[in-house]
C-alpha cells in the first residue's frame, strides 16, 4: 500500500513596518499584511479574483532599494523589507486618487453612491479633502440598454474587477476594455449595447464587485448593493474550482 504524497508548505519569515510577520510560499504581500492586520489601501484587488495592478494604490517600500512596488503583485520572500505607510507613500496615493477623480465625473455630493462607494471613502480616509489637477470632465454614456443592470460610464475607474469575475467565475468574458489610457473604457462583446449582449443575462457578478457603483441593478438601491457583498469570499472557491 502507497503512502500518501504530503505536500509541505513553506514557512517564509519577512518584516513589514519592522515588524516580523510569517508568510507562507506564494503569498503576496498585501495577502500577509491584510492577514496581520496592516491595512494597505487597493481598488482594483479583491481577494478571489487574478492580481492586476493597475490601481497602484498598494505601493509600497523595499527597504534597500530605491523603487516601489504594488503589494498584490509582490511576492513574499525570506527576509523582504517593507514598508507601508510613509510620507512618501501617502502622497503618491494621495496624487493617484486626484487623478482617478478628476479623470472621469466624480461628483461625491451629487452620485448615487455617495456613502458606497470605495473611492470616495479612500479619500476620506487618505485625507483627500479636494482635487488639485483640473477635471477633465468627459462626456461619458450610461448605458440603460439591458433590461436589469446599467453602466455608468462616467463613474467607472477602470479597476477591471468587473472583466475578471465574468471571465474567471463565470468562464463567459462578456466584458473587455477598449482603447488606451484616459480614452480606456469597459465594453460589452464587441463593443454593444449591453443589452445585445447575448452572453450577459441575469448573472449580475460584474455589478456586486463594482467598488463605485459604475454598474447597479435597476430598481435597486447601492445600499442594498453593499449588504450583499458577502458573496465576495465566495469568488475564492470558485476559482479555486476553475483551476
């Protein structure tokens, strides 16, 4: 009779805000520091779904070197230095939410998902009392066409959590991105109305992982919304089922 294979899990041992944590092979580093309780602002992360990267709102420090580096992408390693919060970080953060805002039509005062929404409660947090750089003010569609949901695309910050979760839960890739840069915009099969999609039905993924309420439910409330992000640790197990 074989004795069954056991597959032994690395112990790796780093130091976040000098603070020695333990980590395990193939963690990143903003998994071991939510883990221990360091907070690391992100937008466009969440737990279950693949690492983009494209927010660089998680940057952080290597002690010994002179560049940073986004937590979600960053392996823990034996002996890694890192910092988290510094004056340096907070401004870059800062500046990056300055741009995410004026970007696009964010009007905290006047949207429907003021009070839900994680960028604006970023700012709150970060002390982003107002926006320095000029508003770019883009005369952005909302698309209505599908018979449950809506796009809003001057609320939308390109996190691209929305793209994931269709292709890596749902297996259909509904979703993509069109064009580059300031002009990047969220697109449904080939760039159609979202109500011709033929792929989009009922599903609603893309709309509850949202952080901004760019895509809602119609006749739905974003409070309603938030309560139901308990979903969410699901997205873990289904990939896991995927792979």
């Amino acid at each position: 009779m074989s004795t069954p294979t056991v597959t032994k899990v690395e112990s790796l041992t780093l130091e976040i805000n000098g603070t020695q944590v333990s980590a395990s092979q193939g963690q990143t580093v903003l998994q071991v520091a939510r883990e221990n309780g360091i907070d690391i602002p992100a937008l466009c992360y969440i737990e279950g779904l693949s690492v983009y990267g494209g927010c660089r709102l998680c940057l952080v420090e290597i002690v010994g070197s002179p560049r940073l580096a986004a937590a979600c992408a960053l392996q823990a390693s034996e002996g890694l230095r890192v910092v988290t919060d510094s004056p340096r970080l907070q401004q870059y953060r800062k500046t990056i939410l300055e741009l995410l805002f004026s970007e696009r039509n964010h009007v905290c005062s006047v949207c429907v998902s003021n009070g839900f929404c994680e960028l604006q409660a970023l700012a709150q947090k970060l002390g982003v009392t107002h926006v320095h750089l000029p508003y770019l003010y883009p005369a952005l569609e909302v698309d209505s066409s599908h018979d449950r949901f809506r796009m809003d695309h001057n609320r939308c910050i390109m996190c691209t959590r929305c793209l994931r979760v269709c292709d890596e839960i749902e297996g259909a890739h509904t979703i993509d991105v069109k064009g580059r840069g300031v002009g990047a915009r969220i697109i449904h099969d080939i760039d159609l109305p979202w109500g011709e999609s033929e792929t989009c039905t009922t599903c609603g993924k893309c709309v509850h992982v949202c952080p901004v309420g760019a895509k809602t439910e119609k006749g739905t409330a974003v409070a309603e919304m938030e309560k139901r992000r308990h979903f969410l640790p699901y997205l873990t197990k289904m990939r896991q089922n995927h792979s």
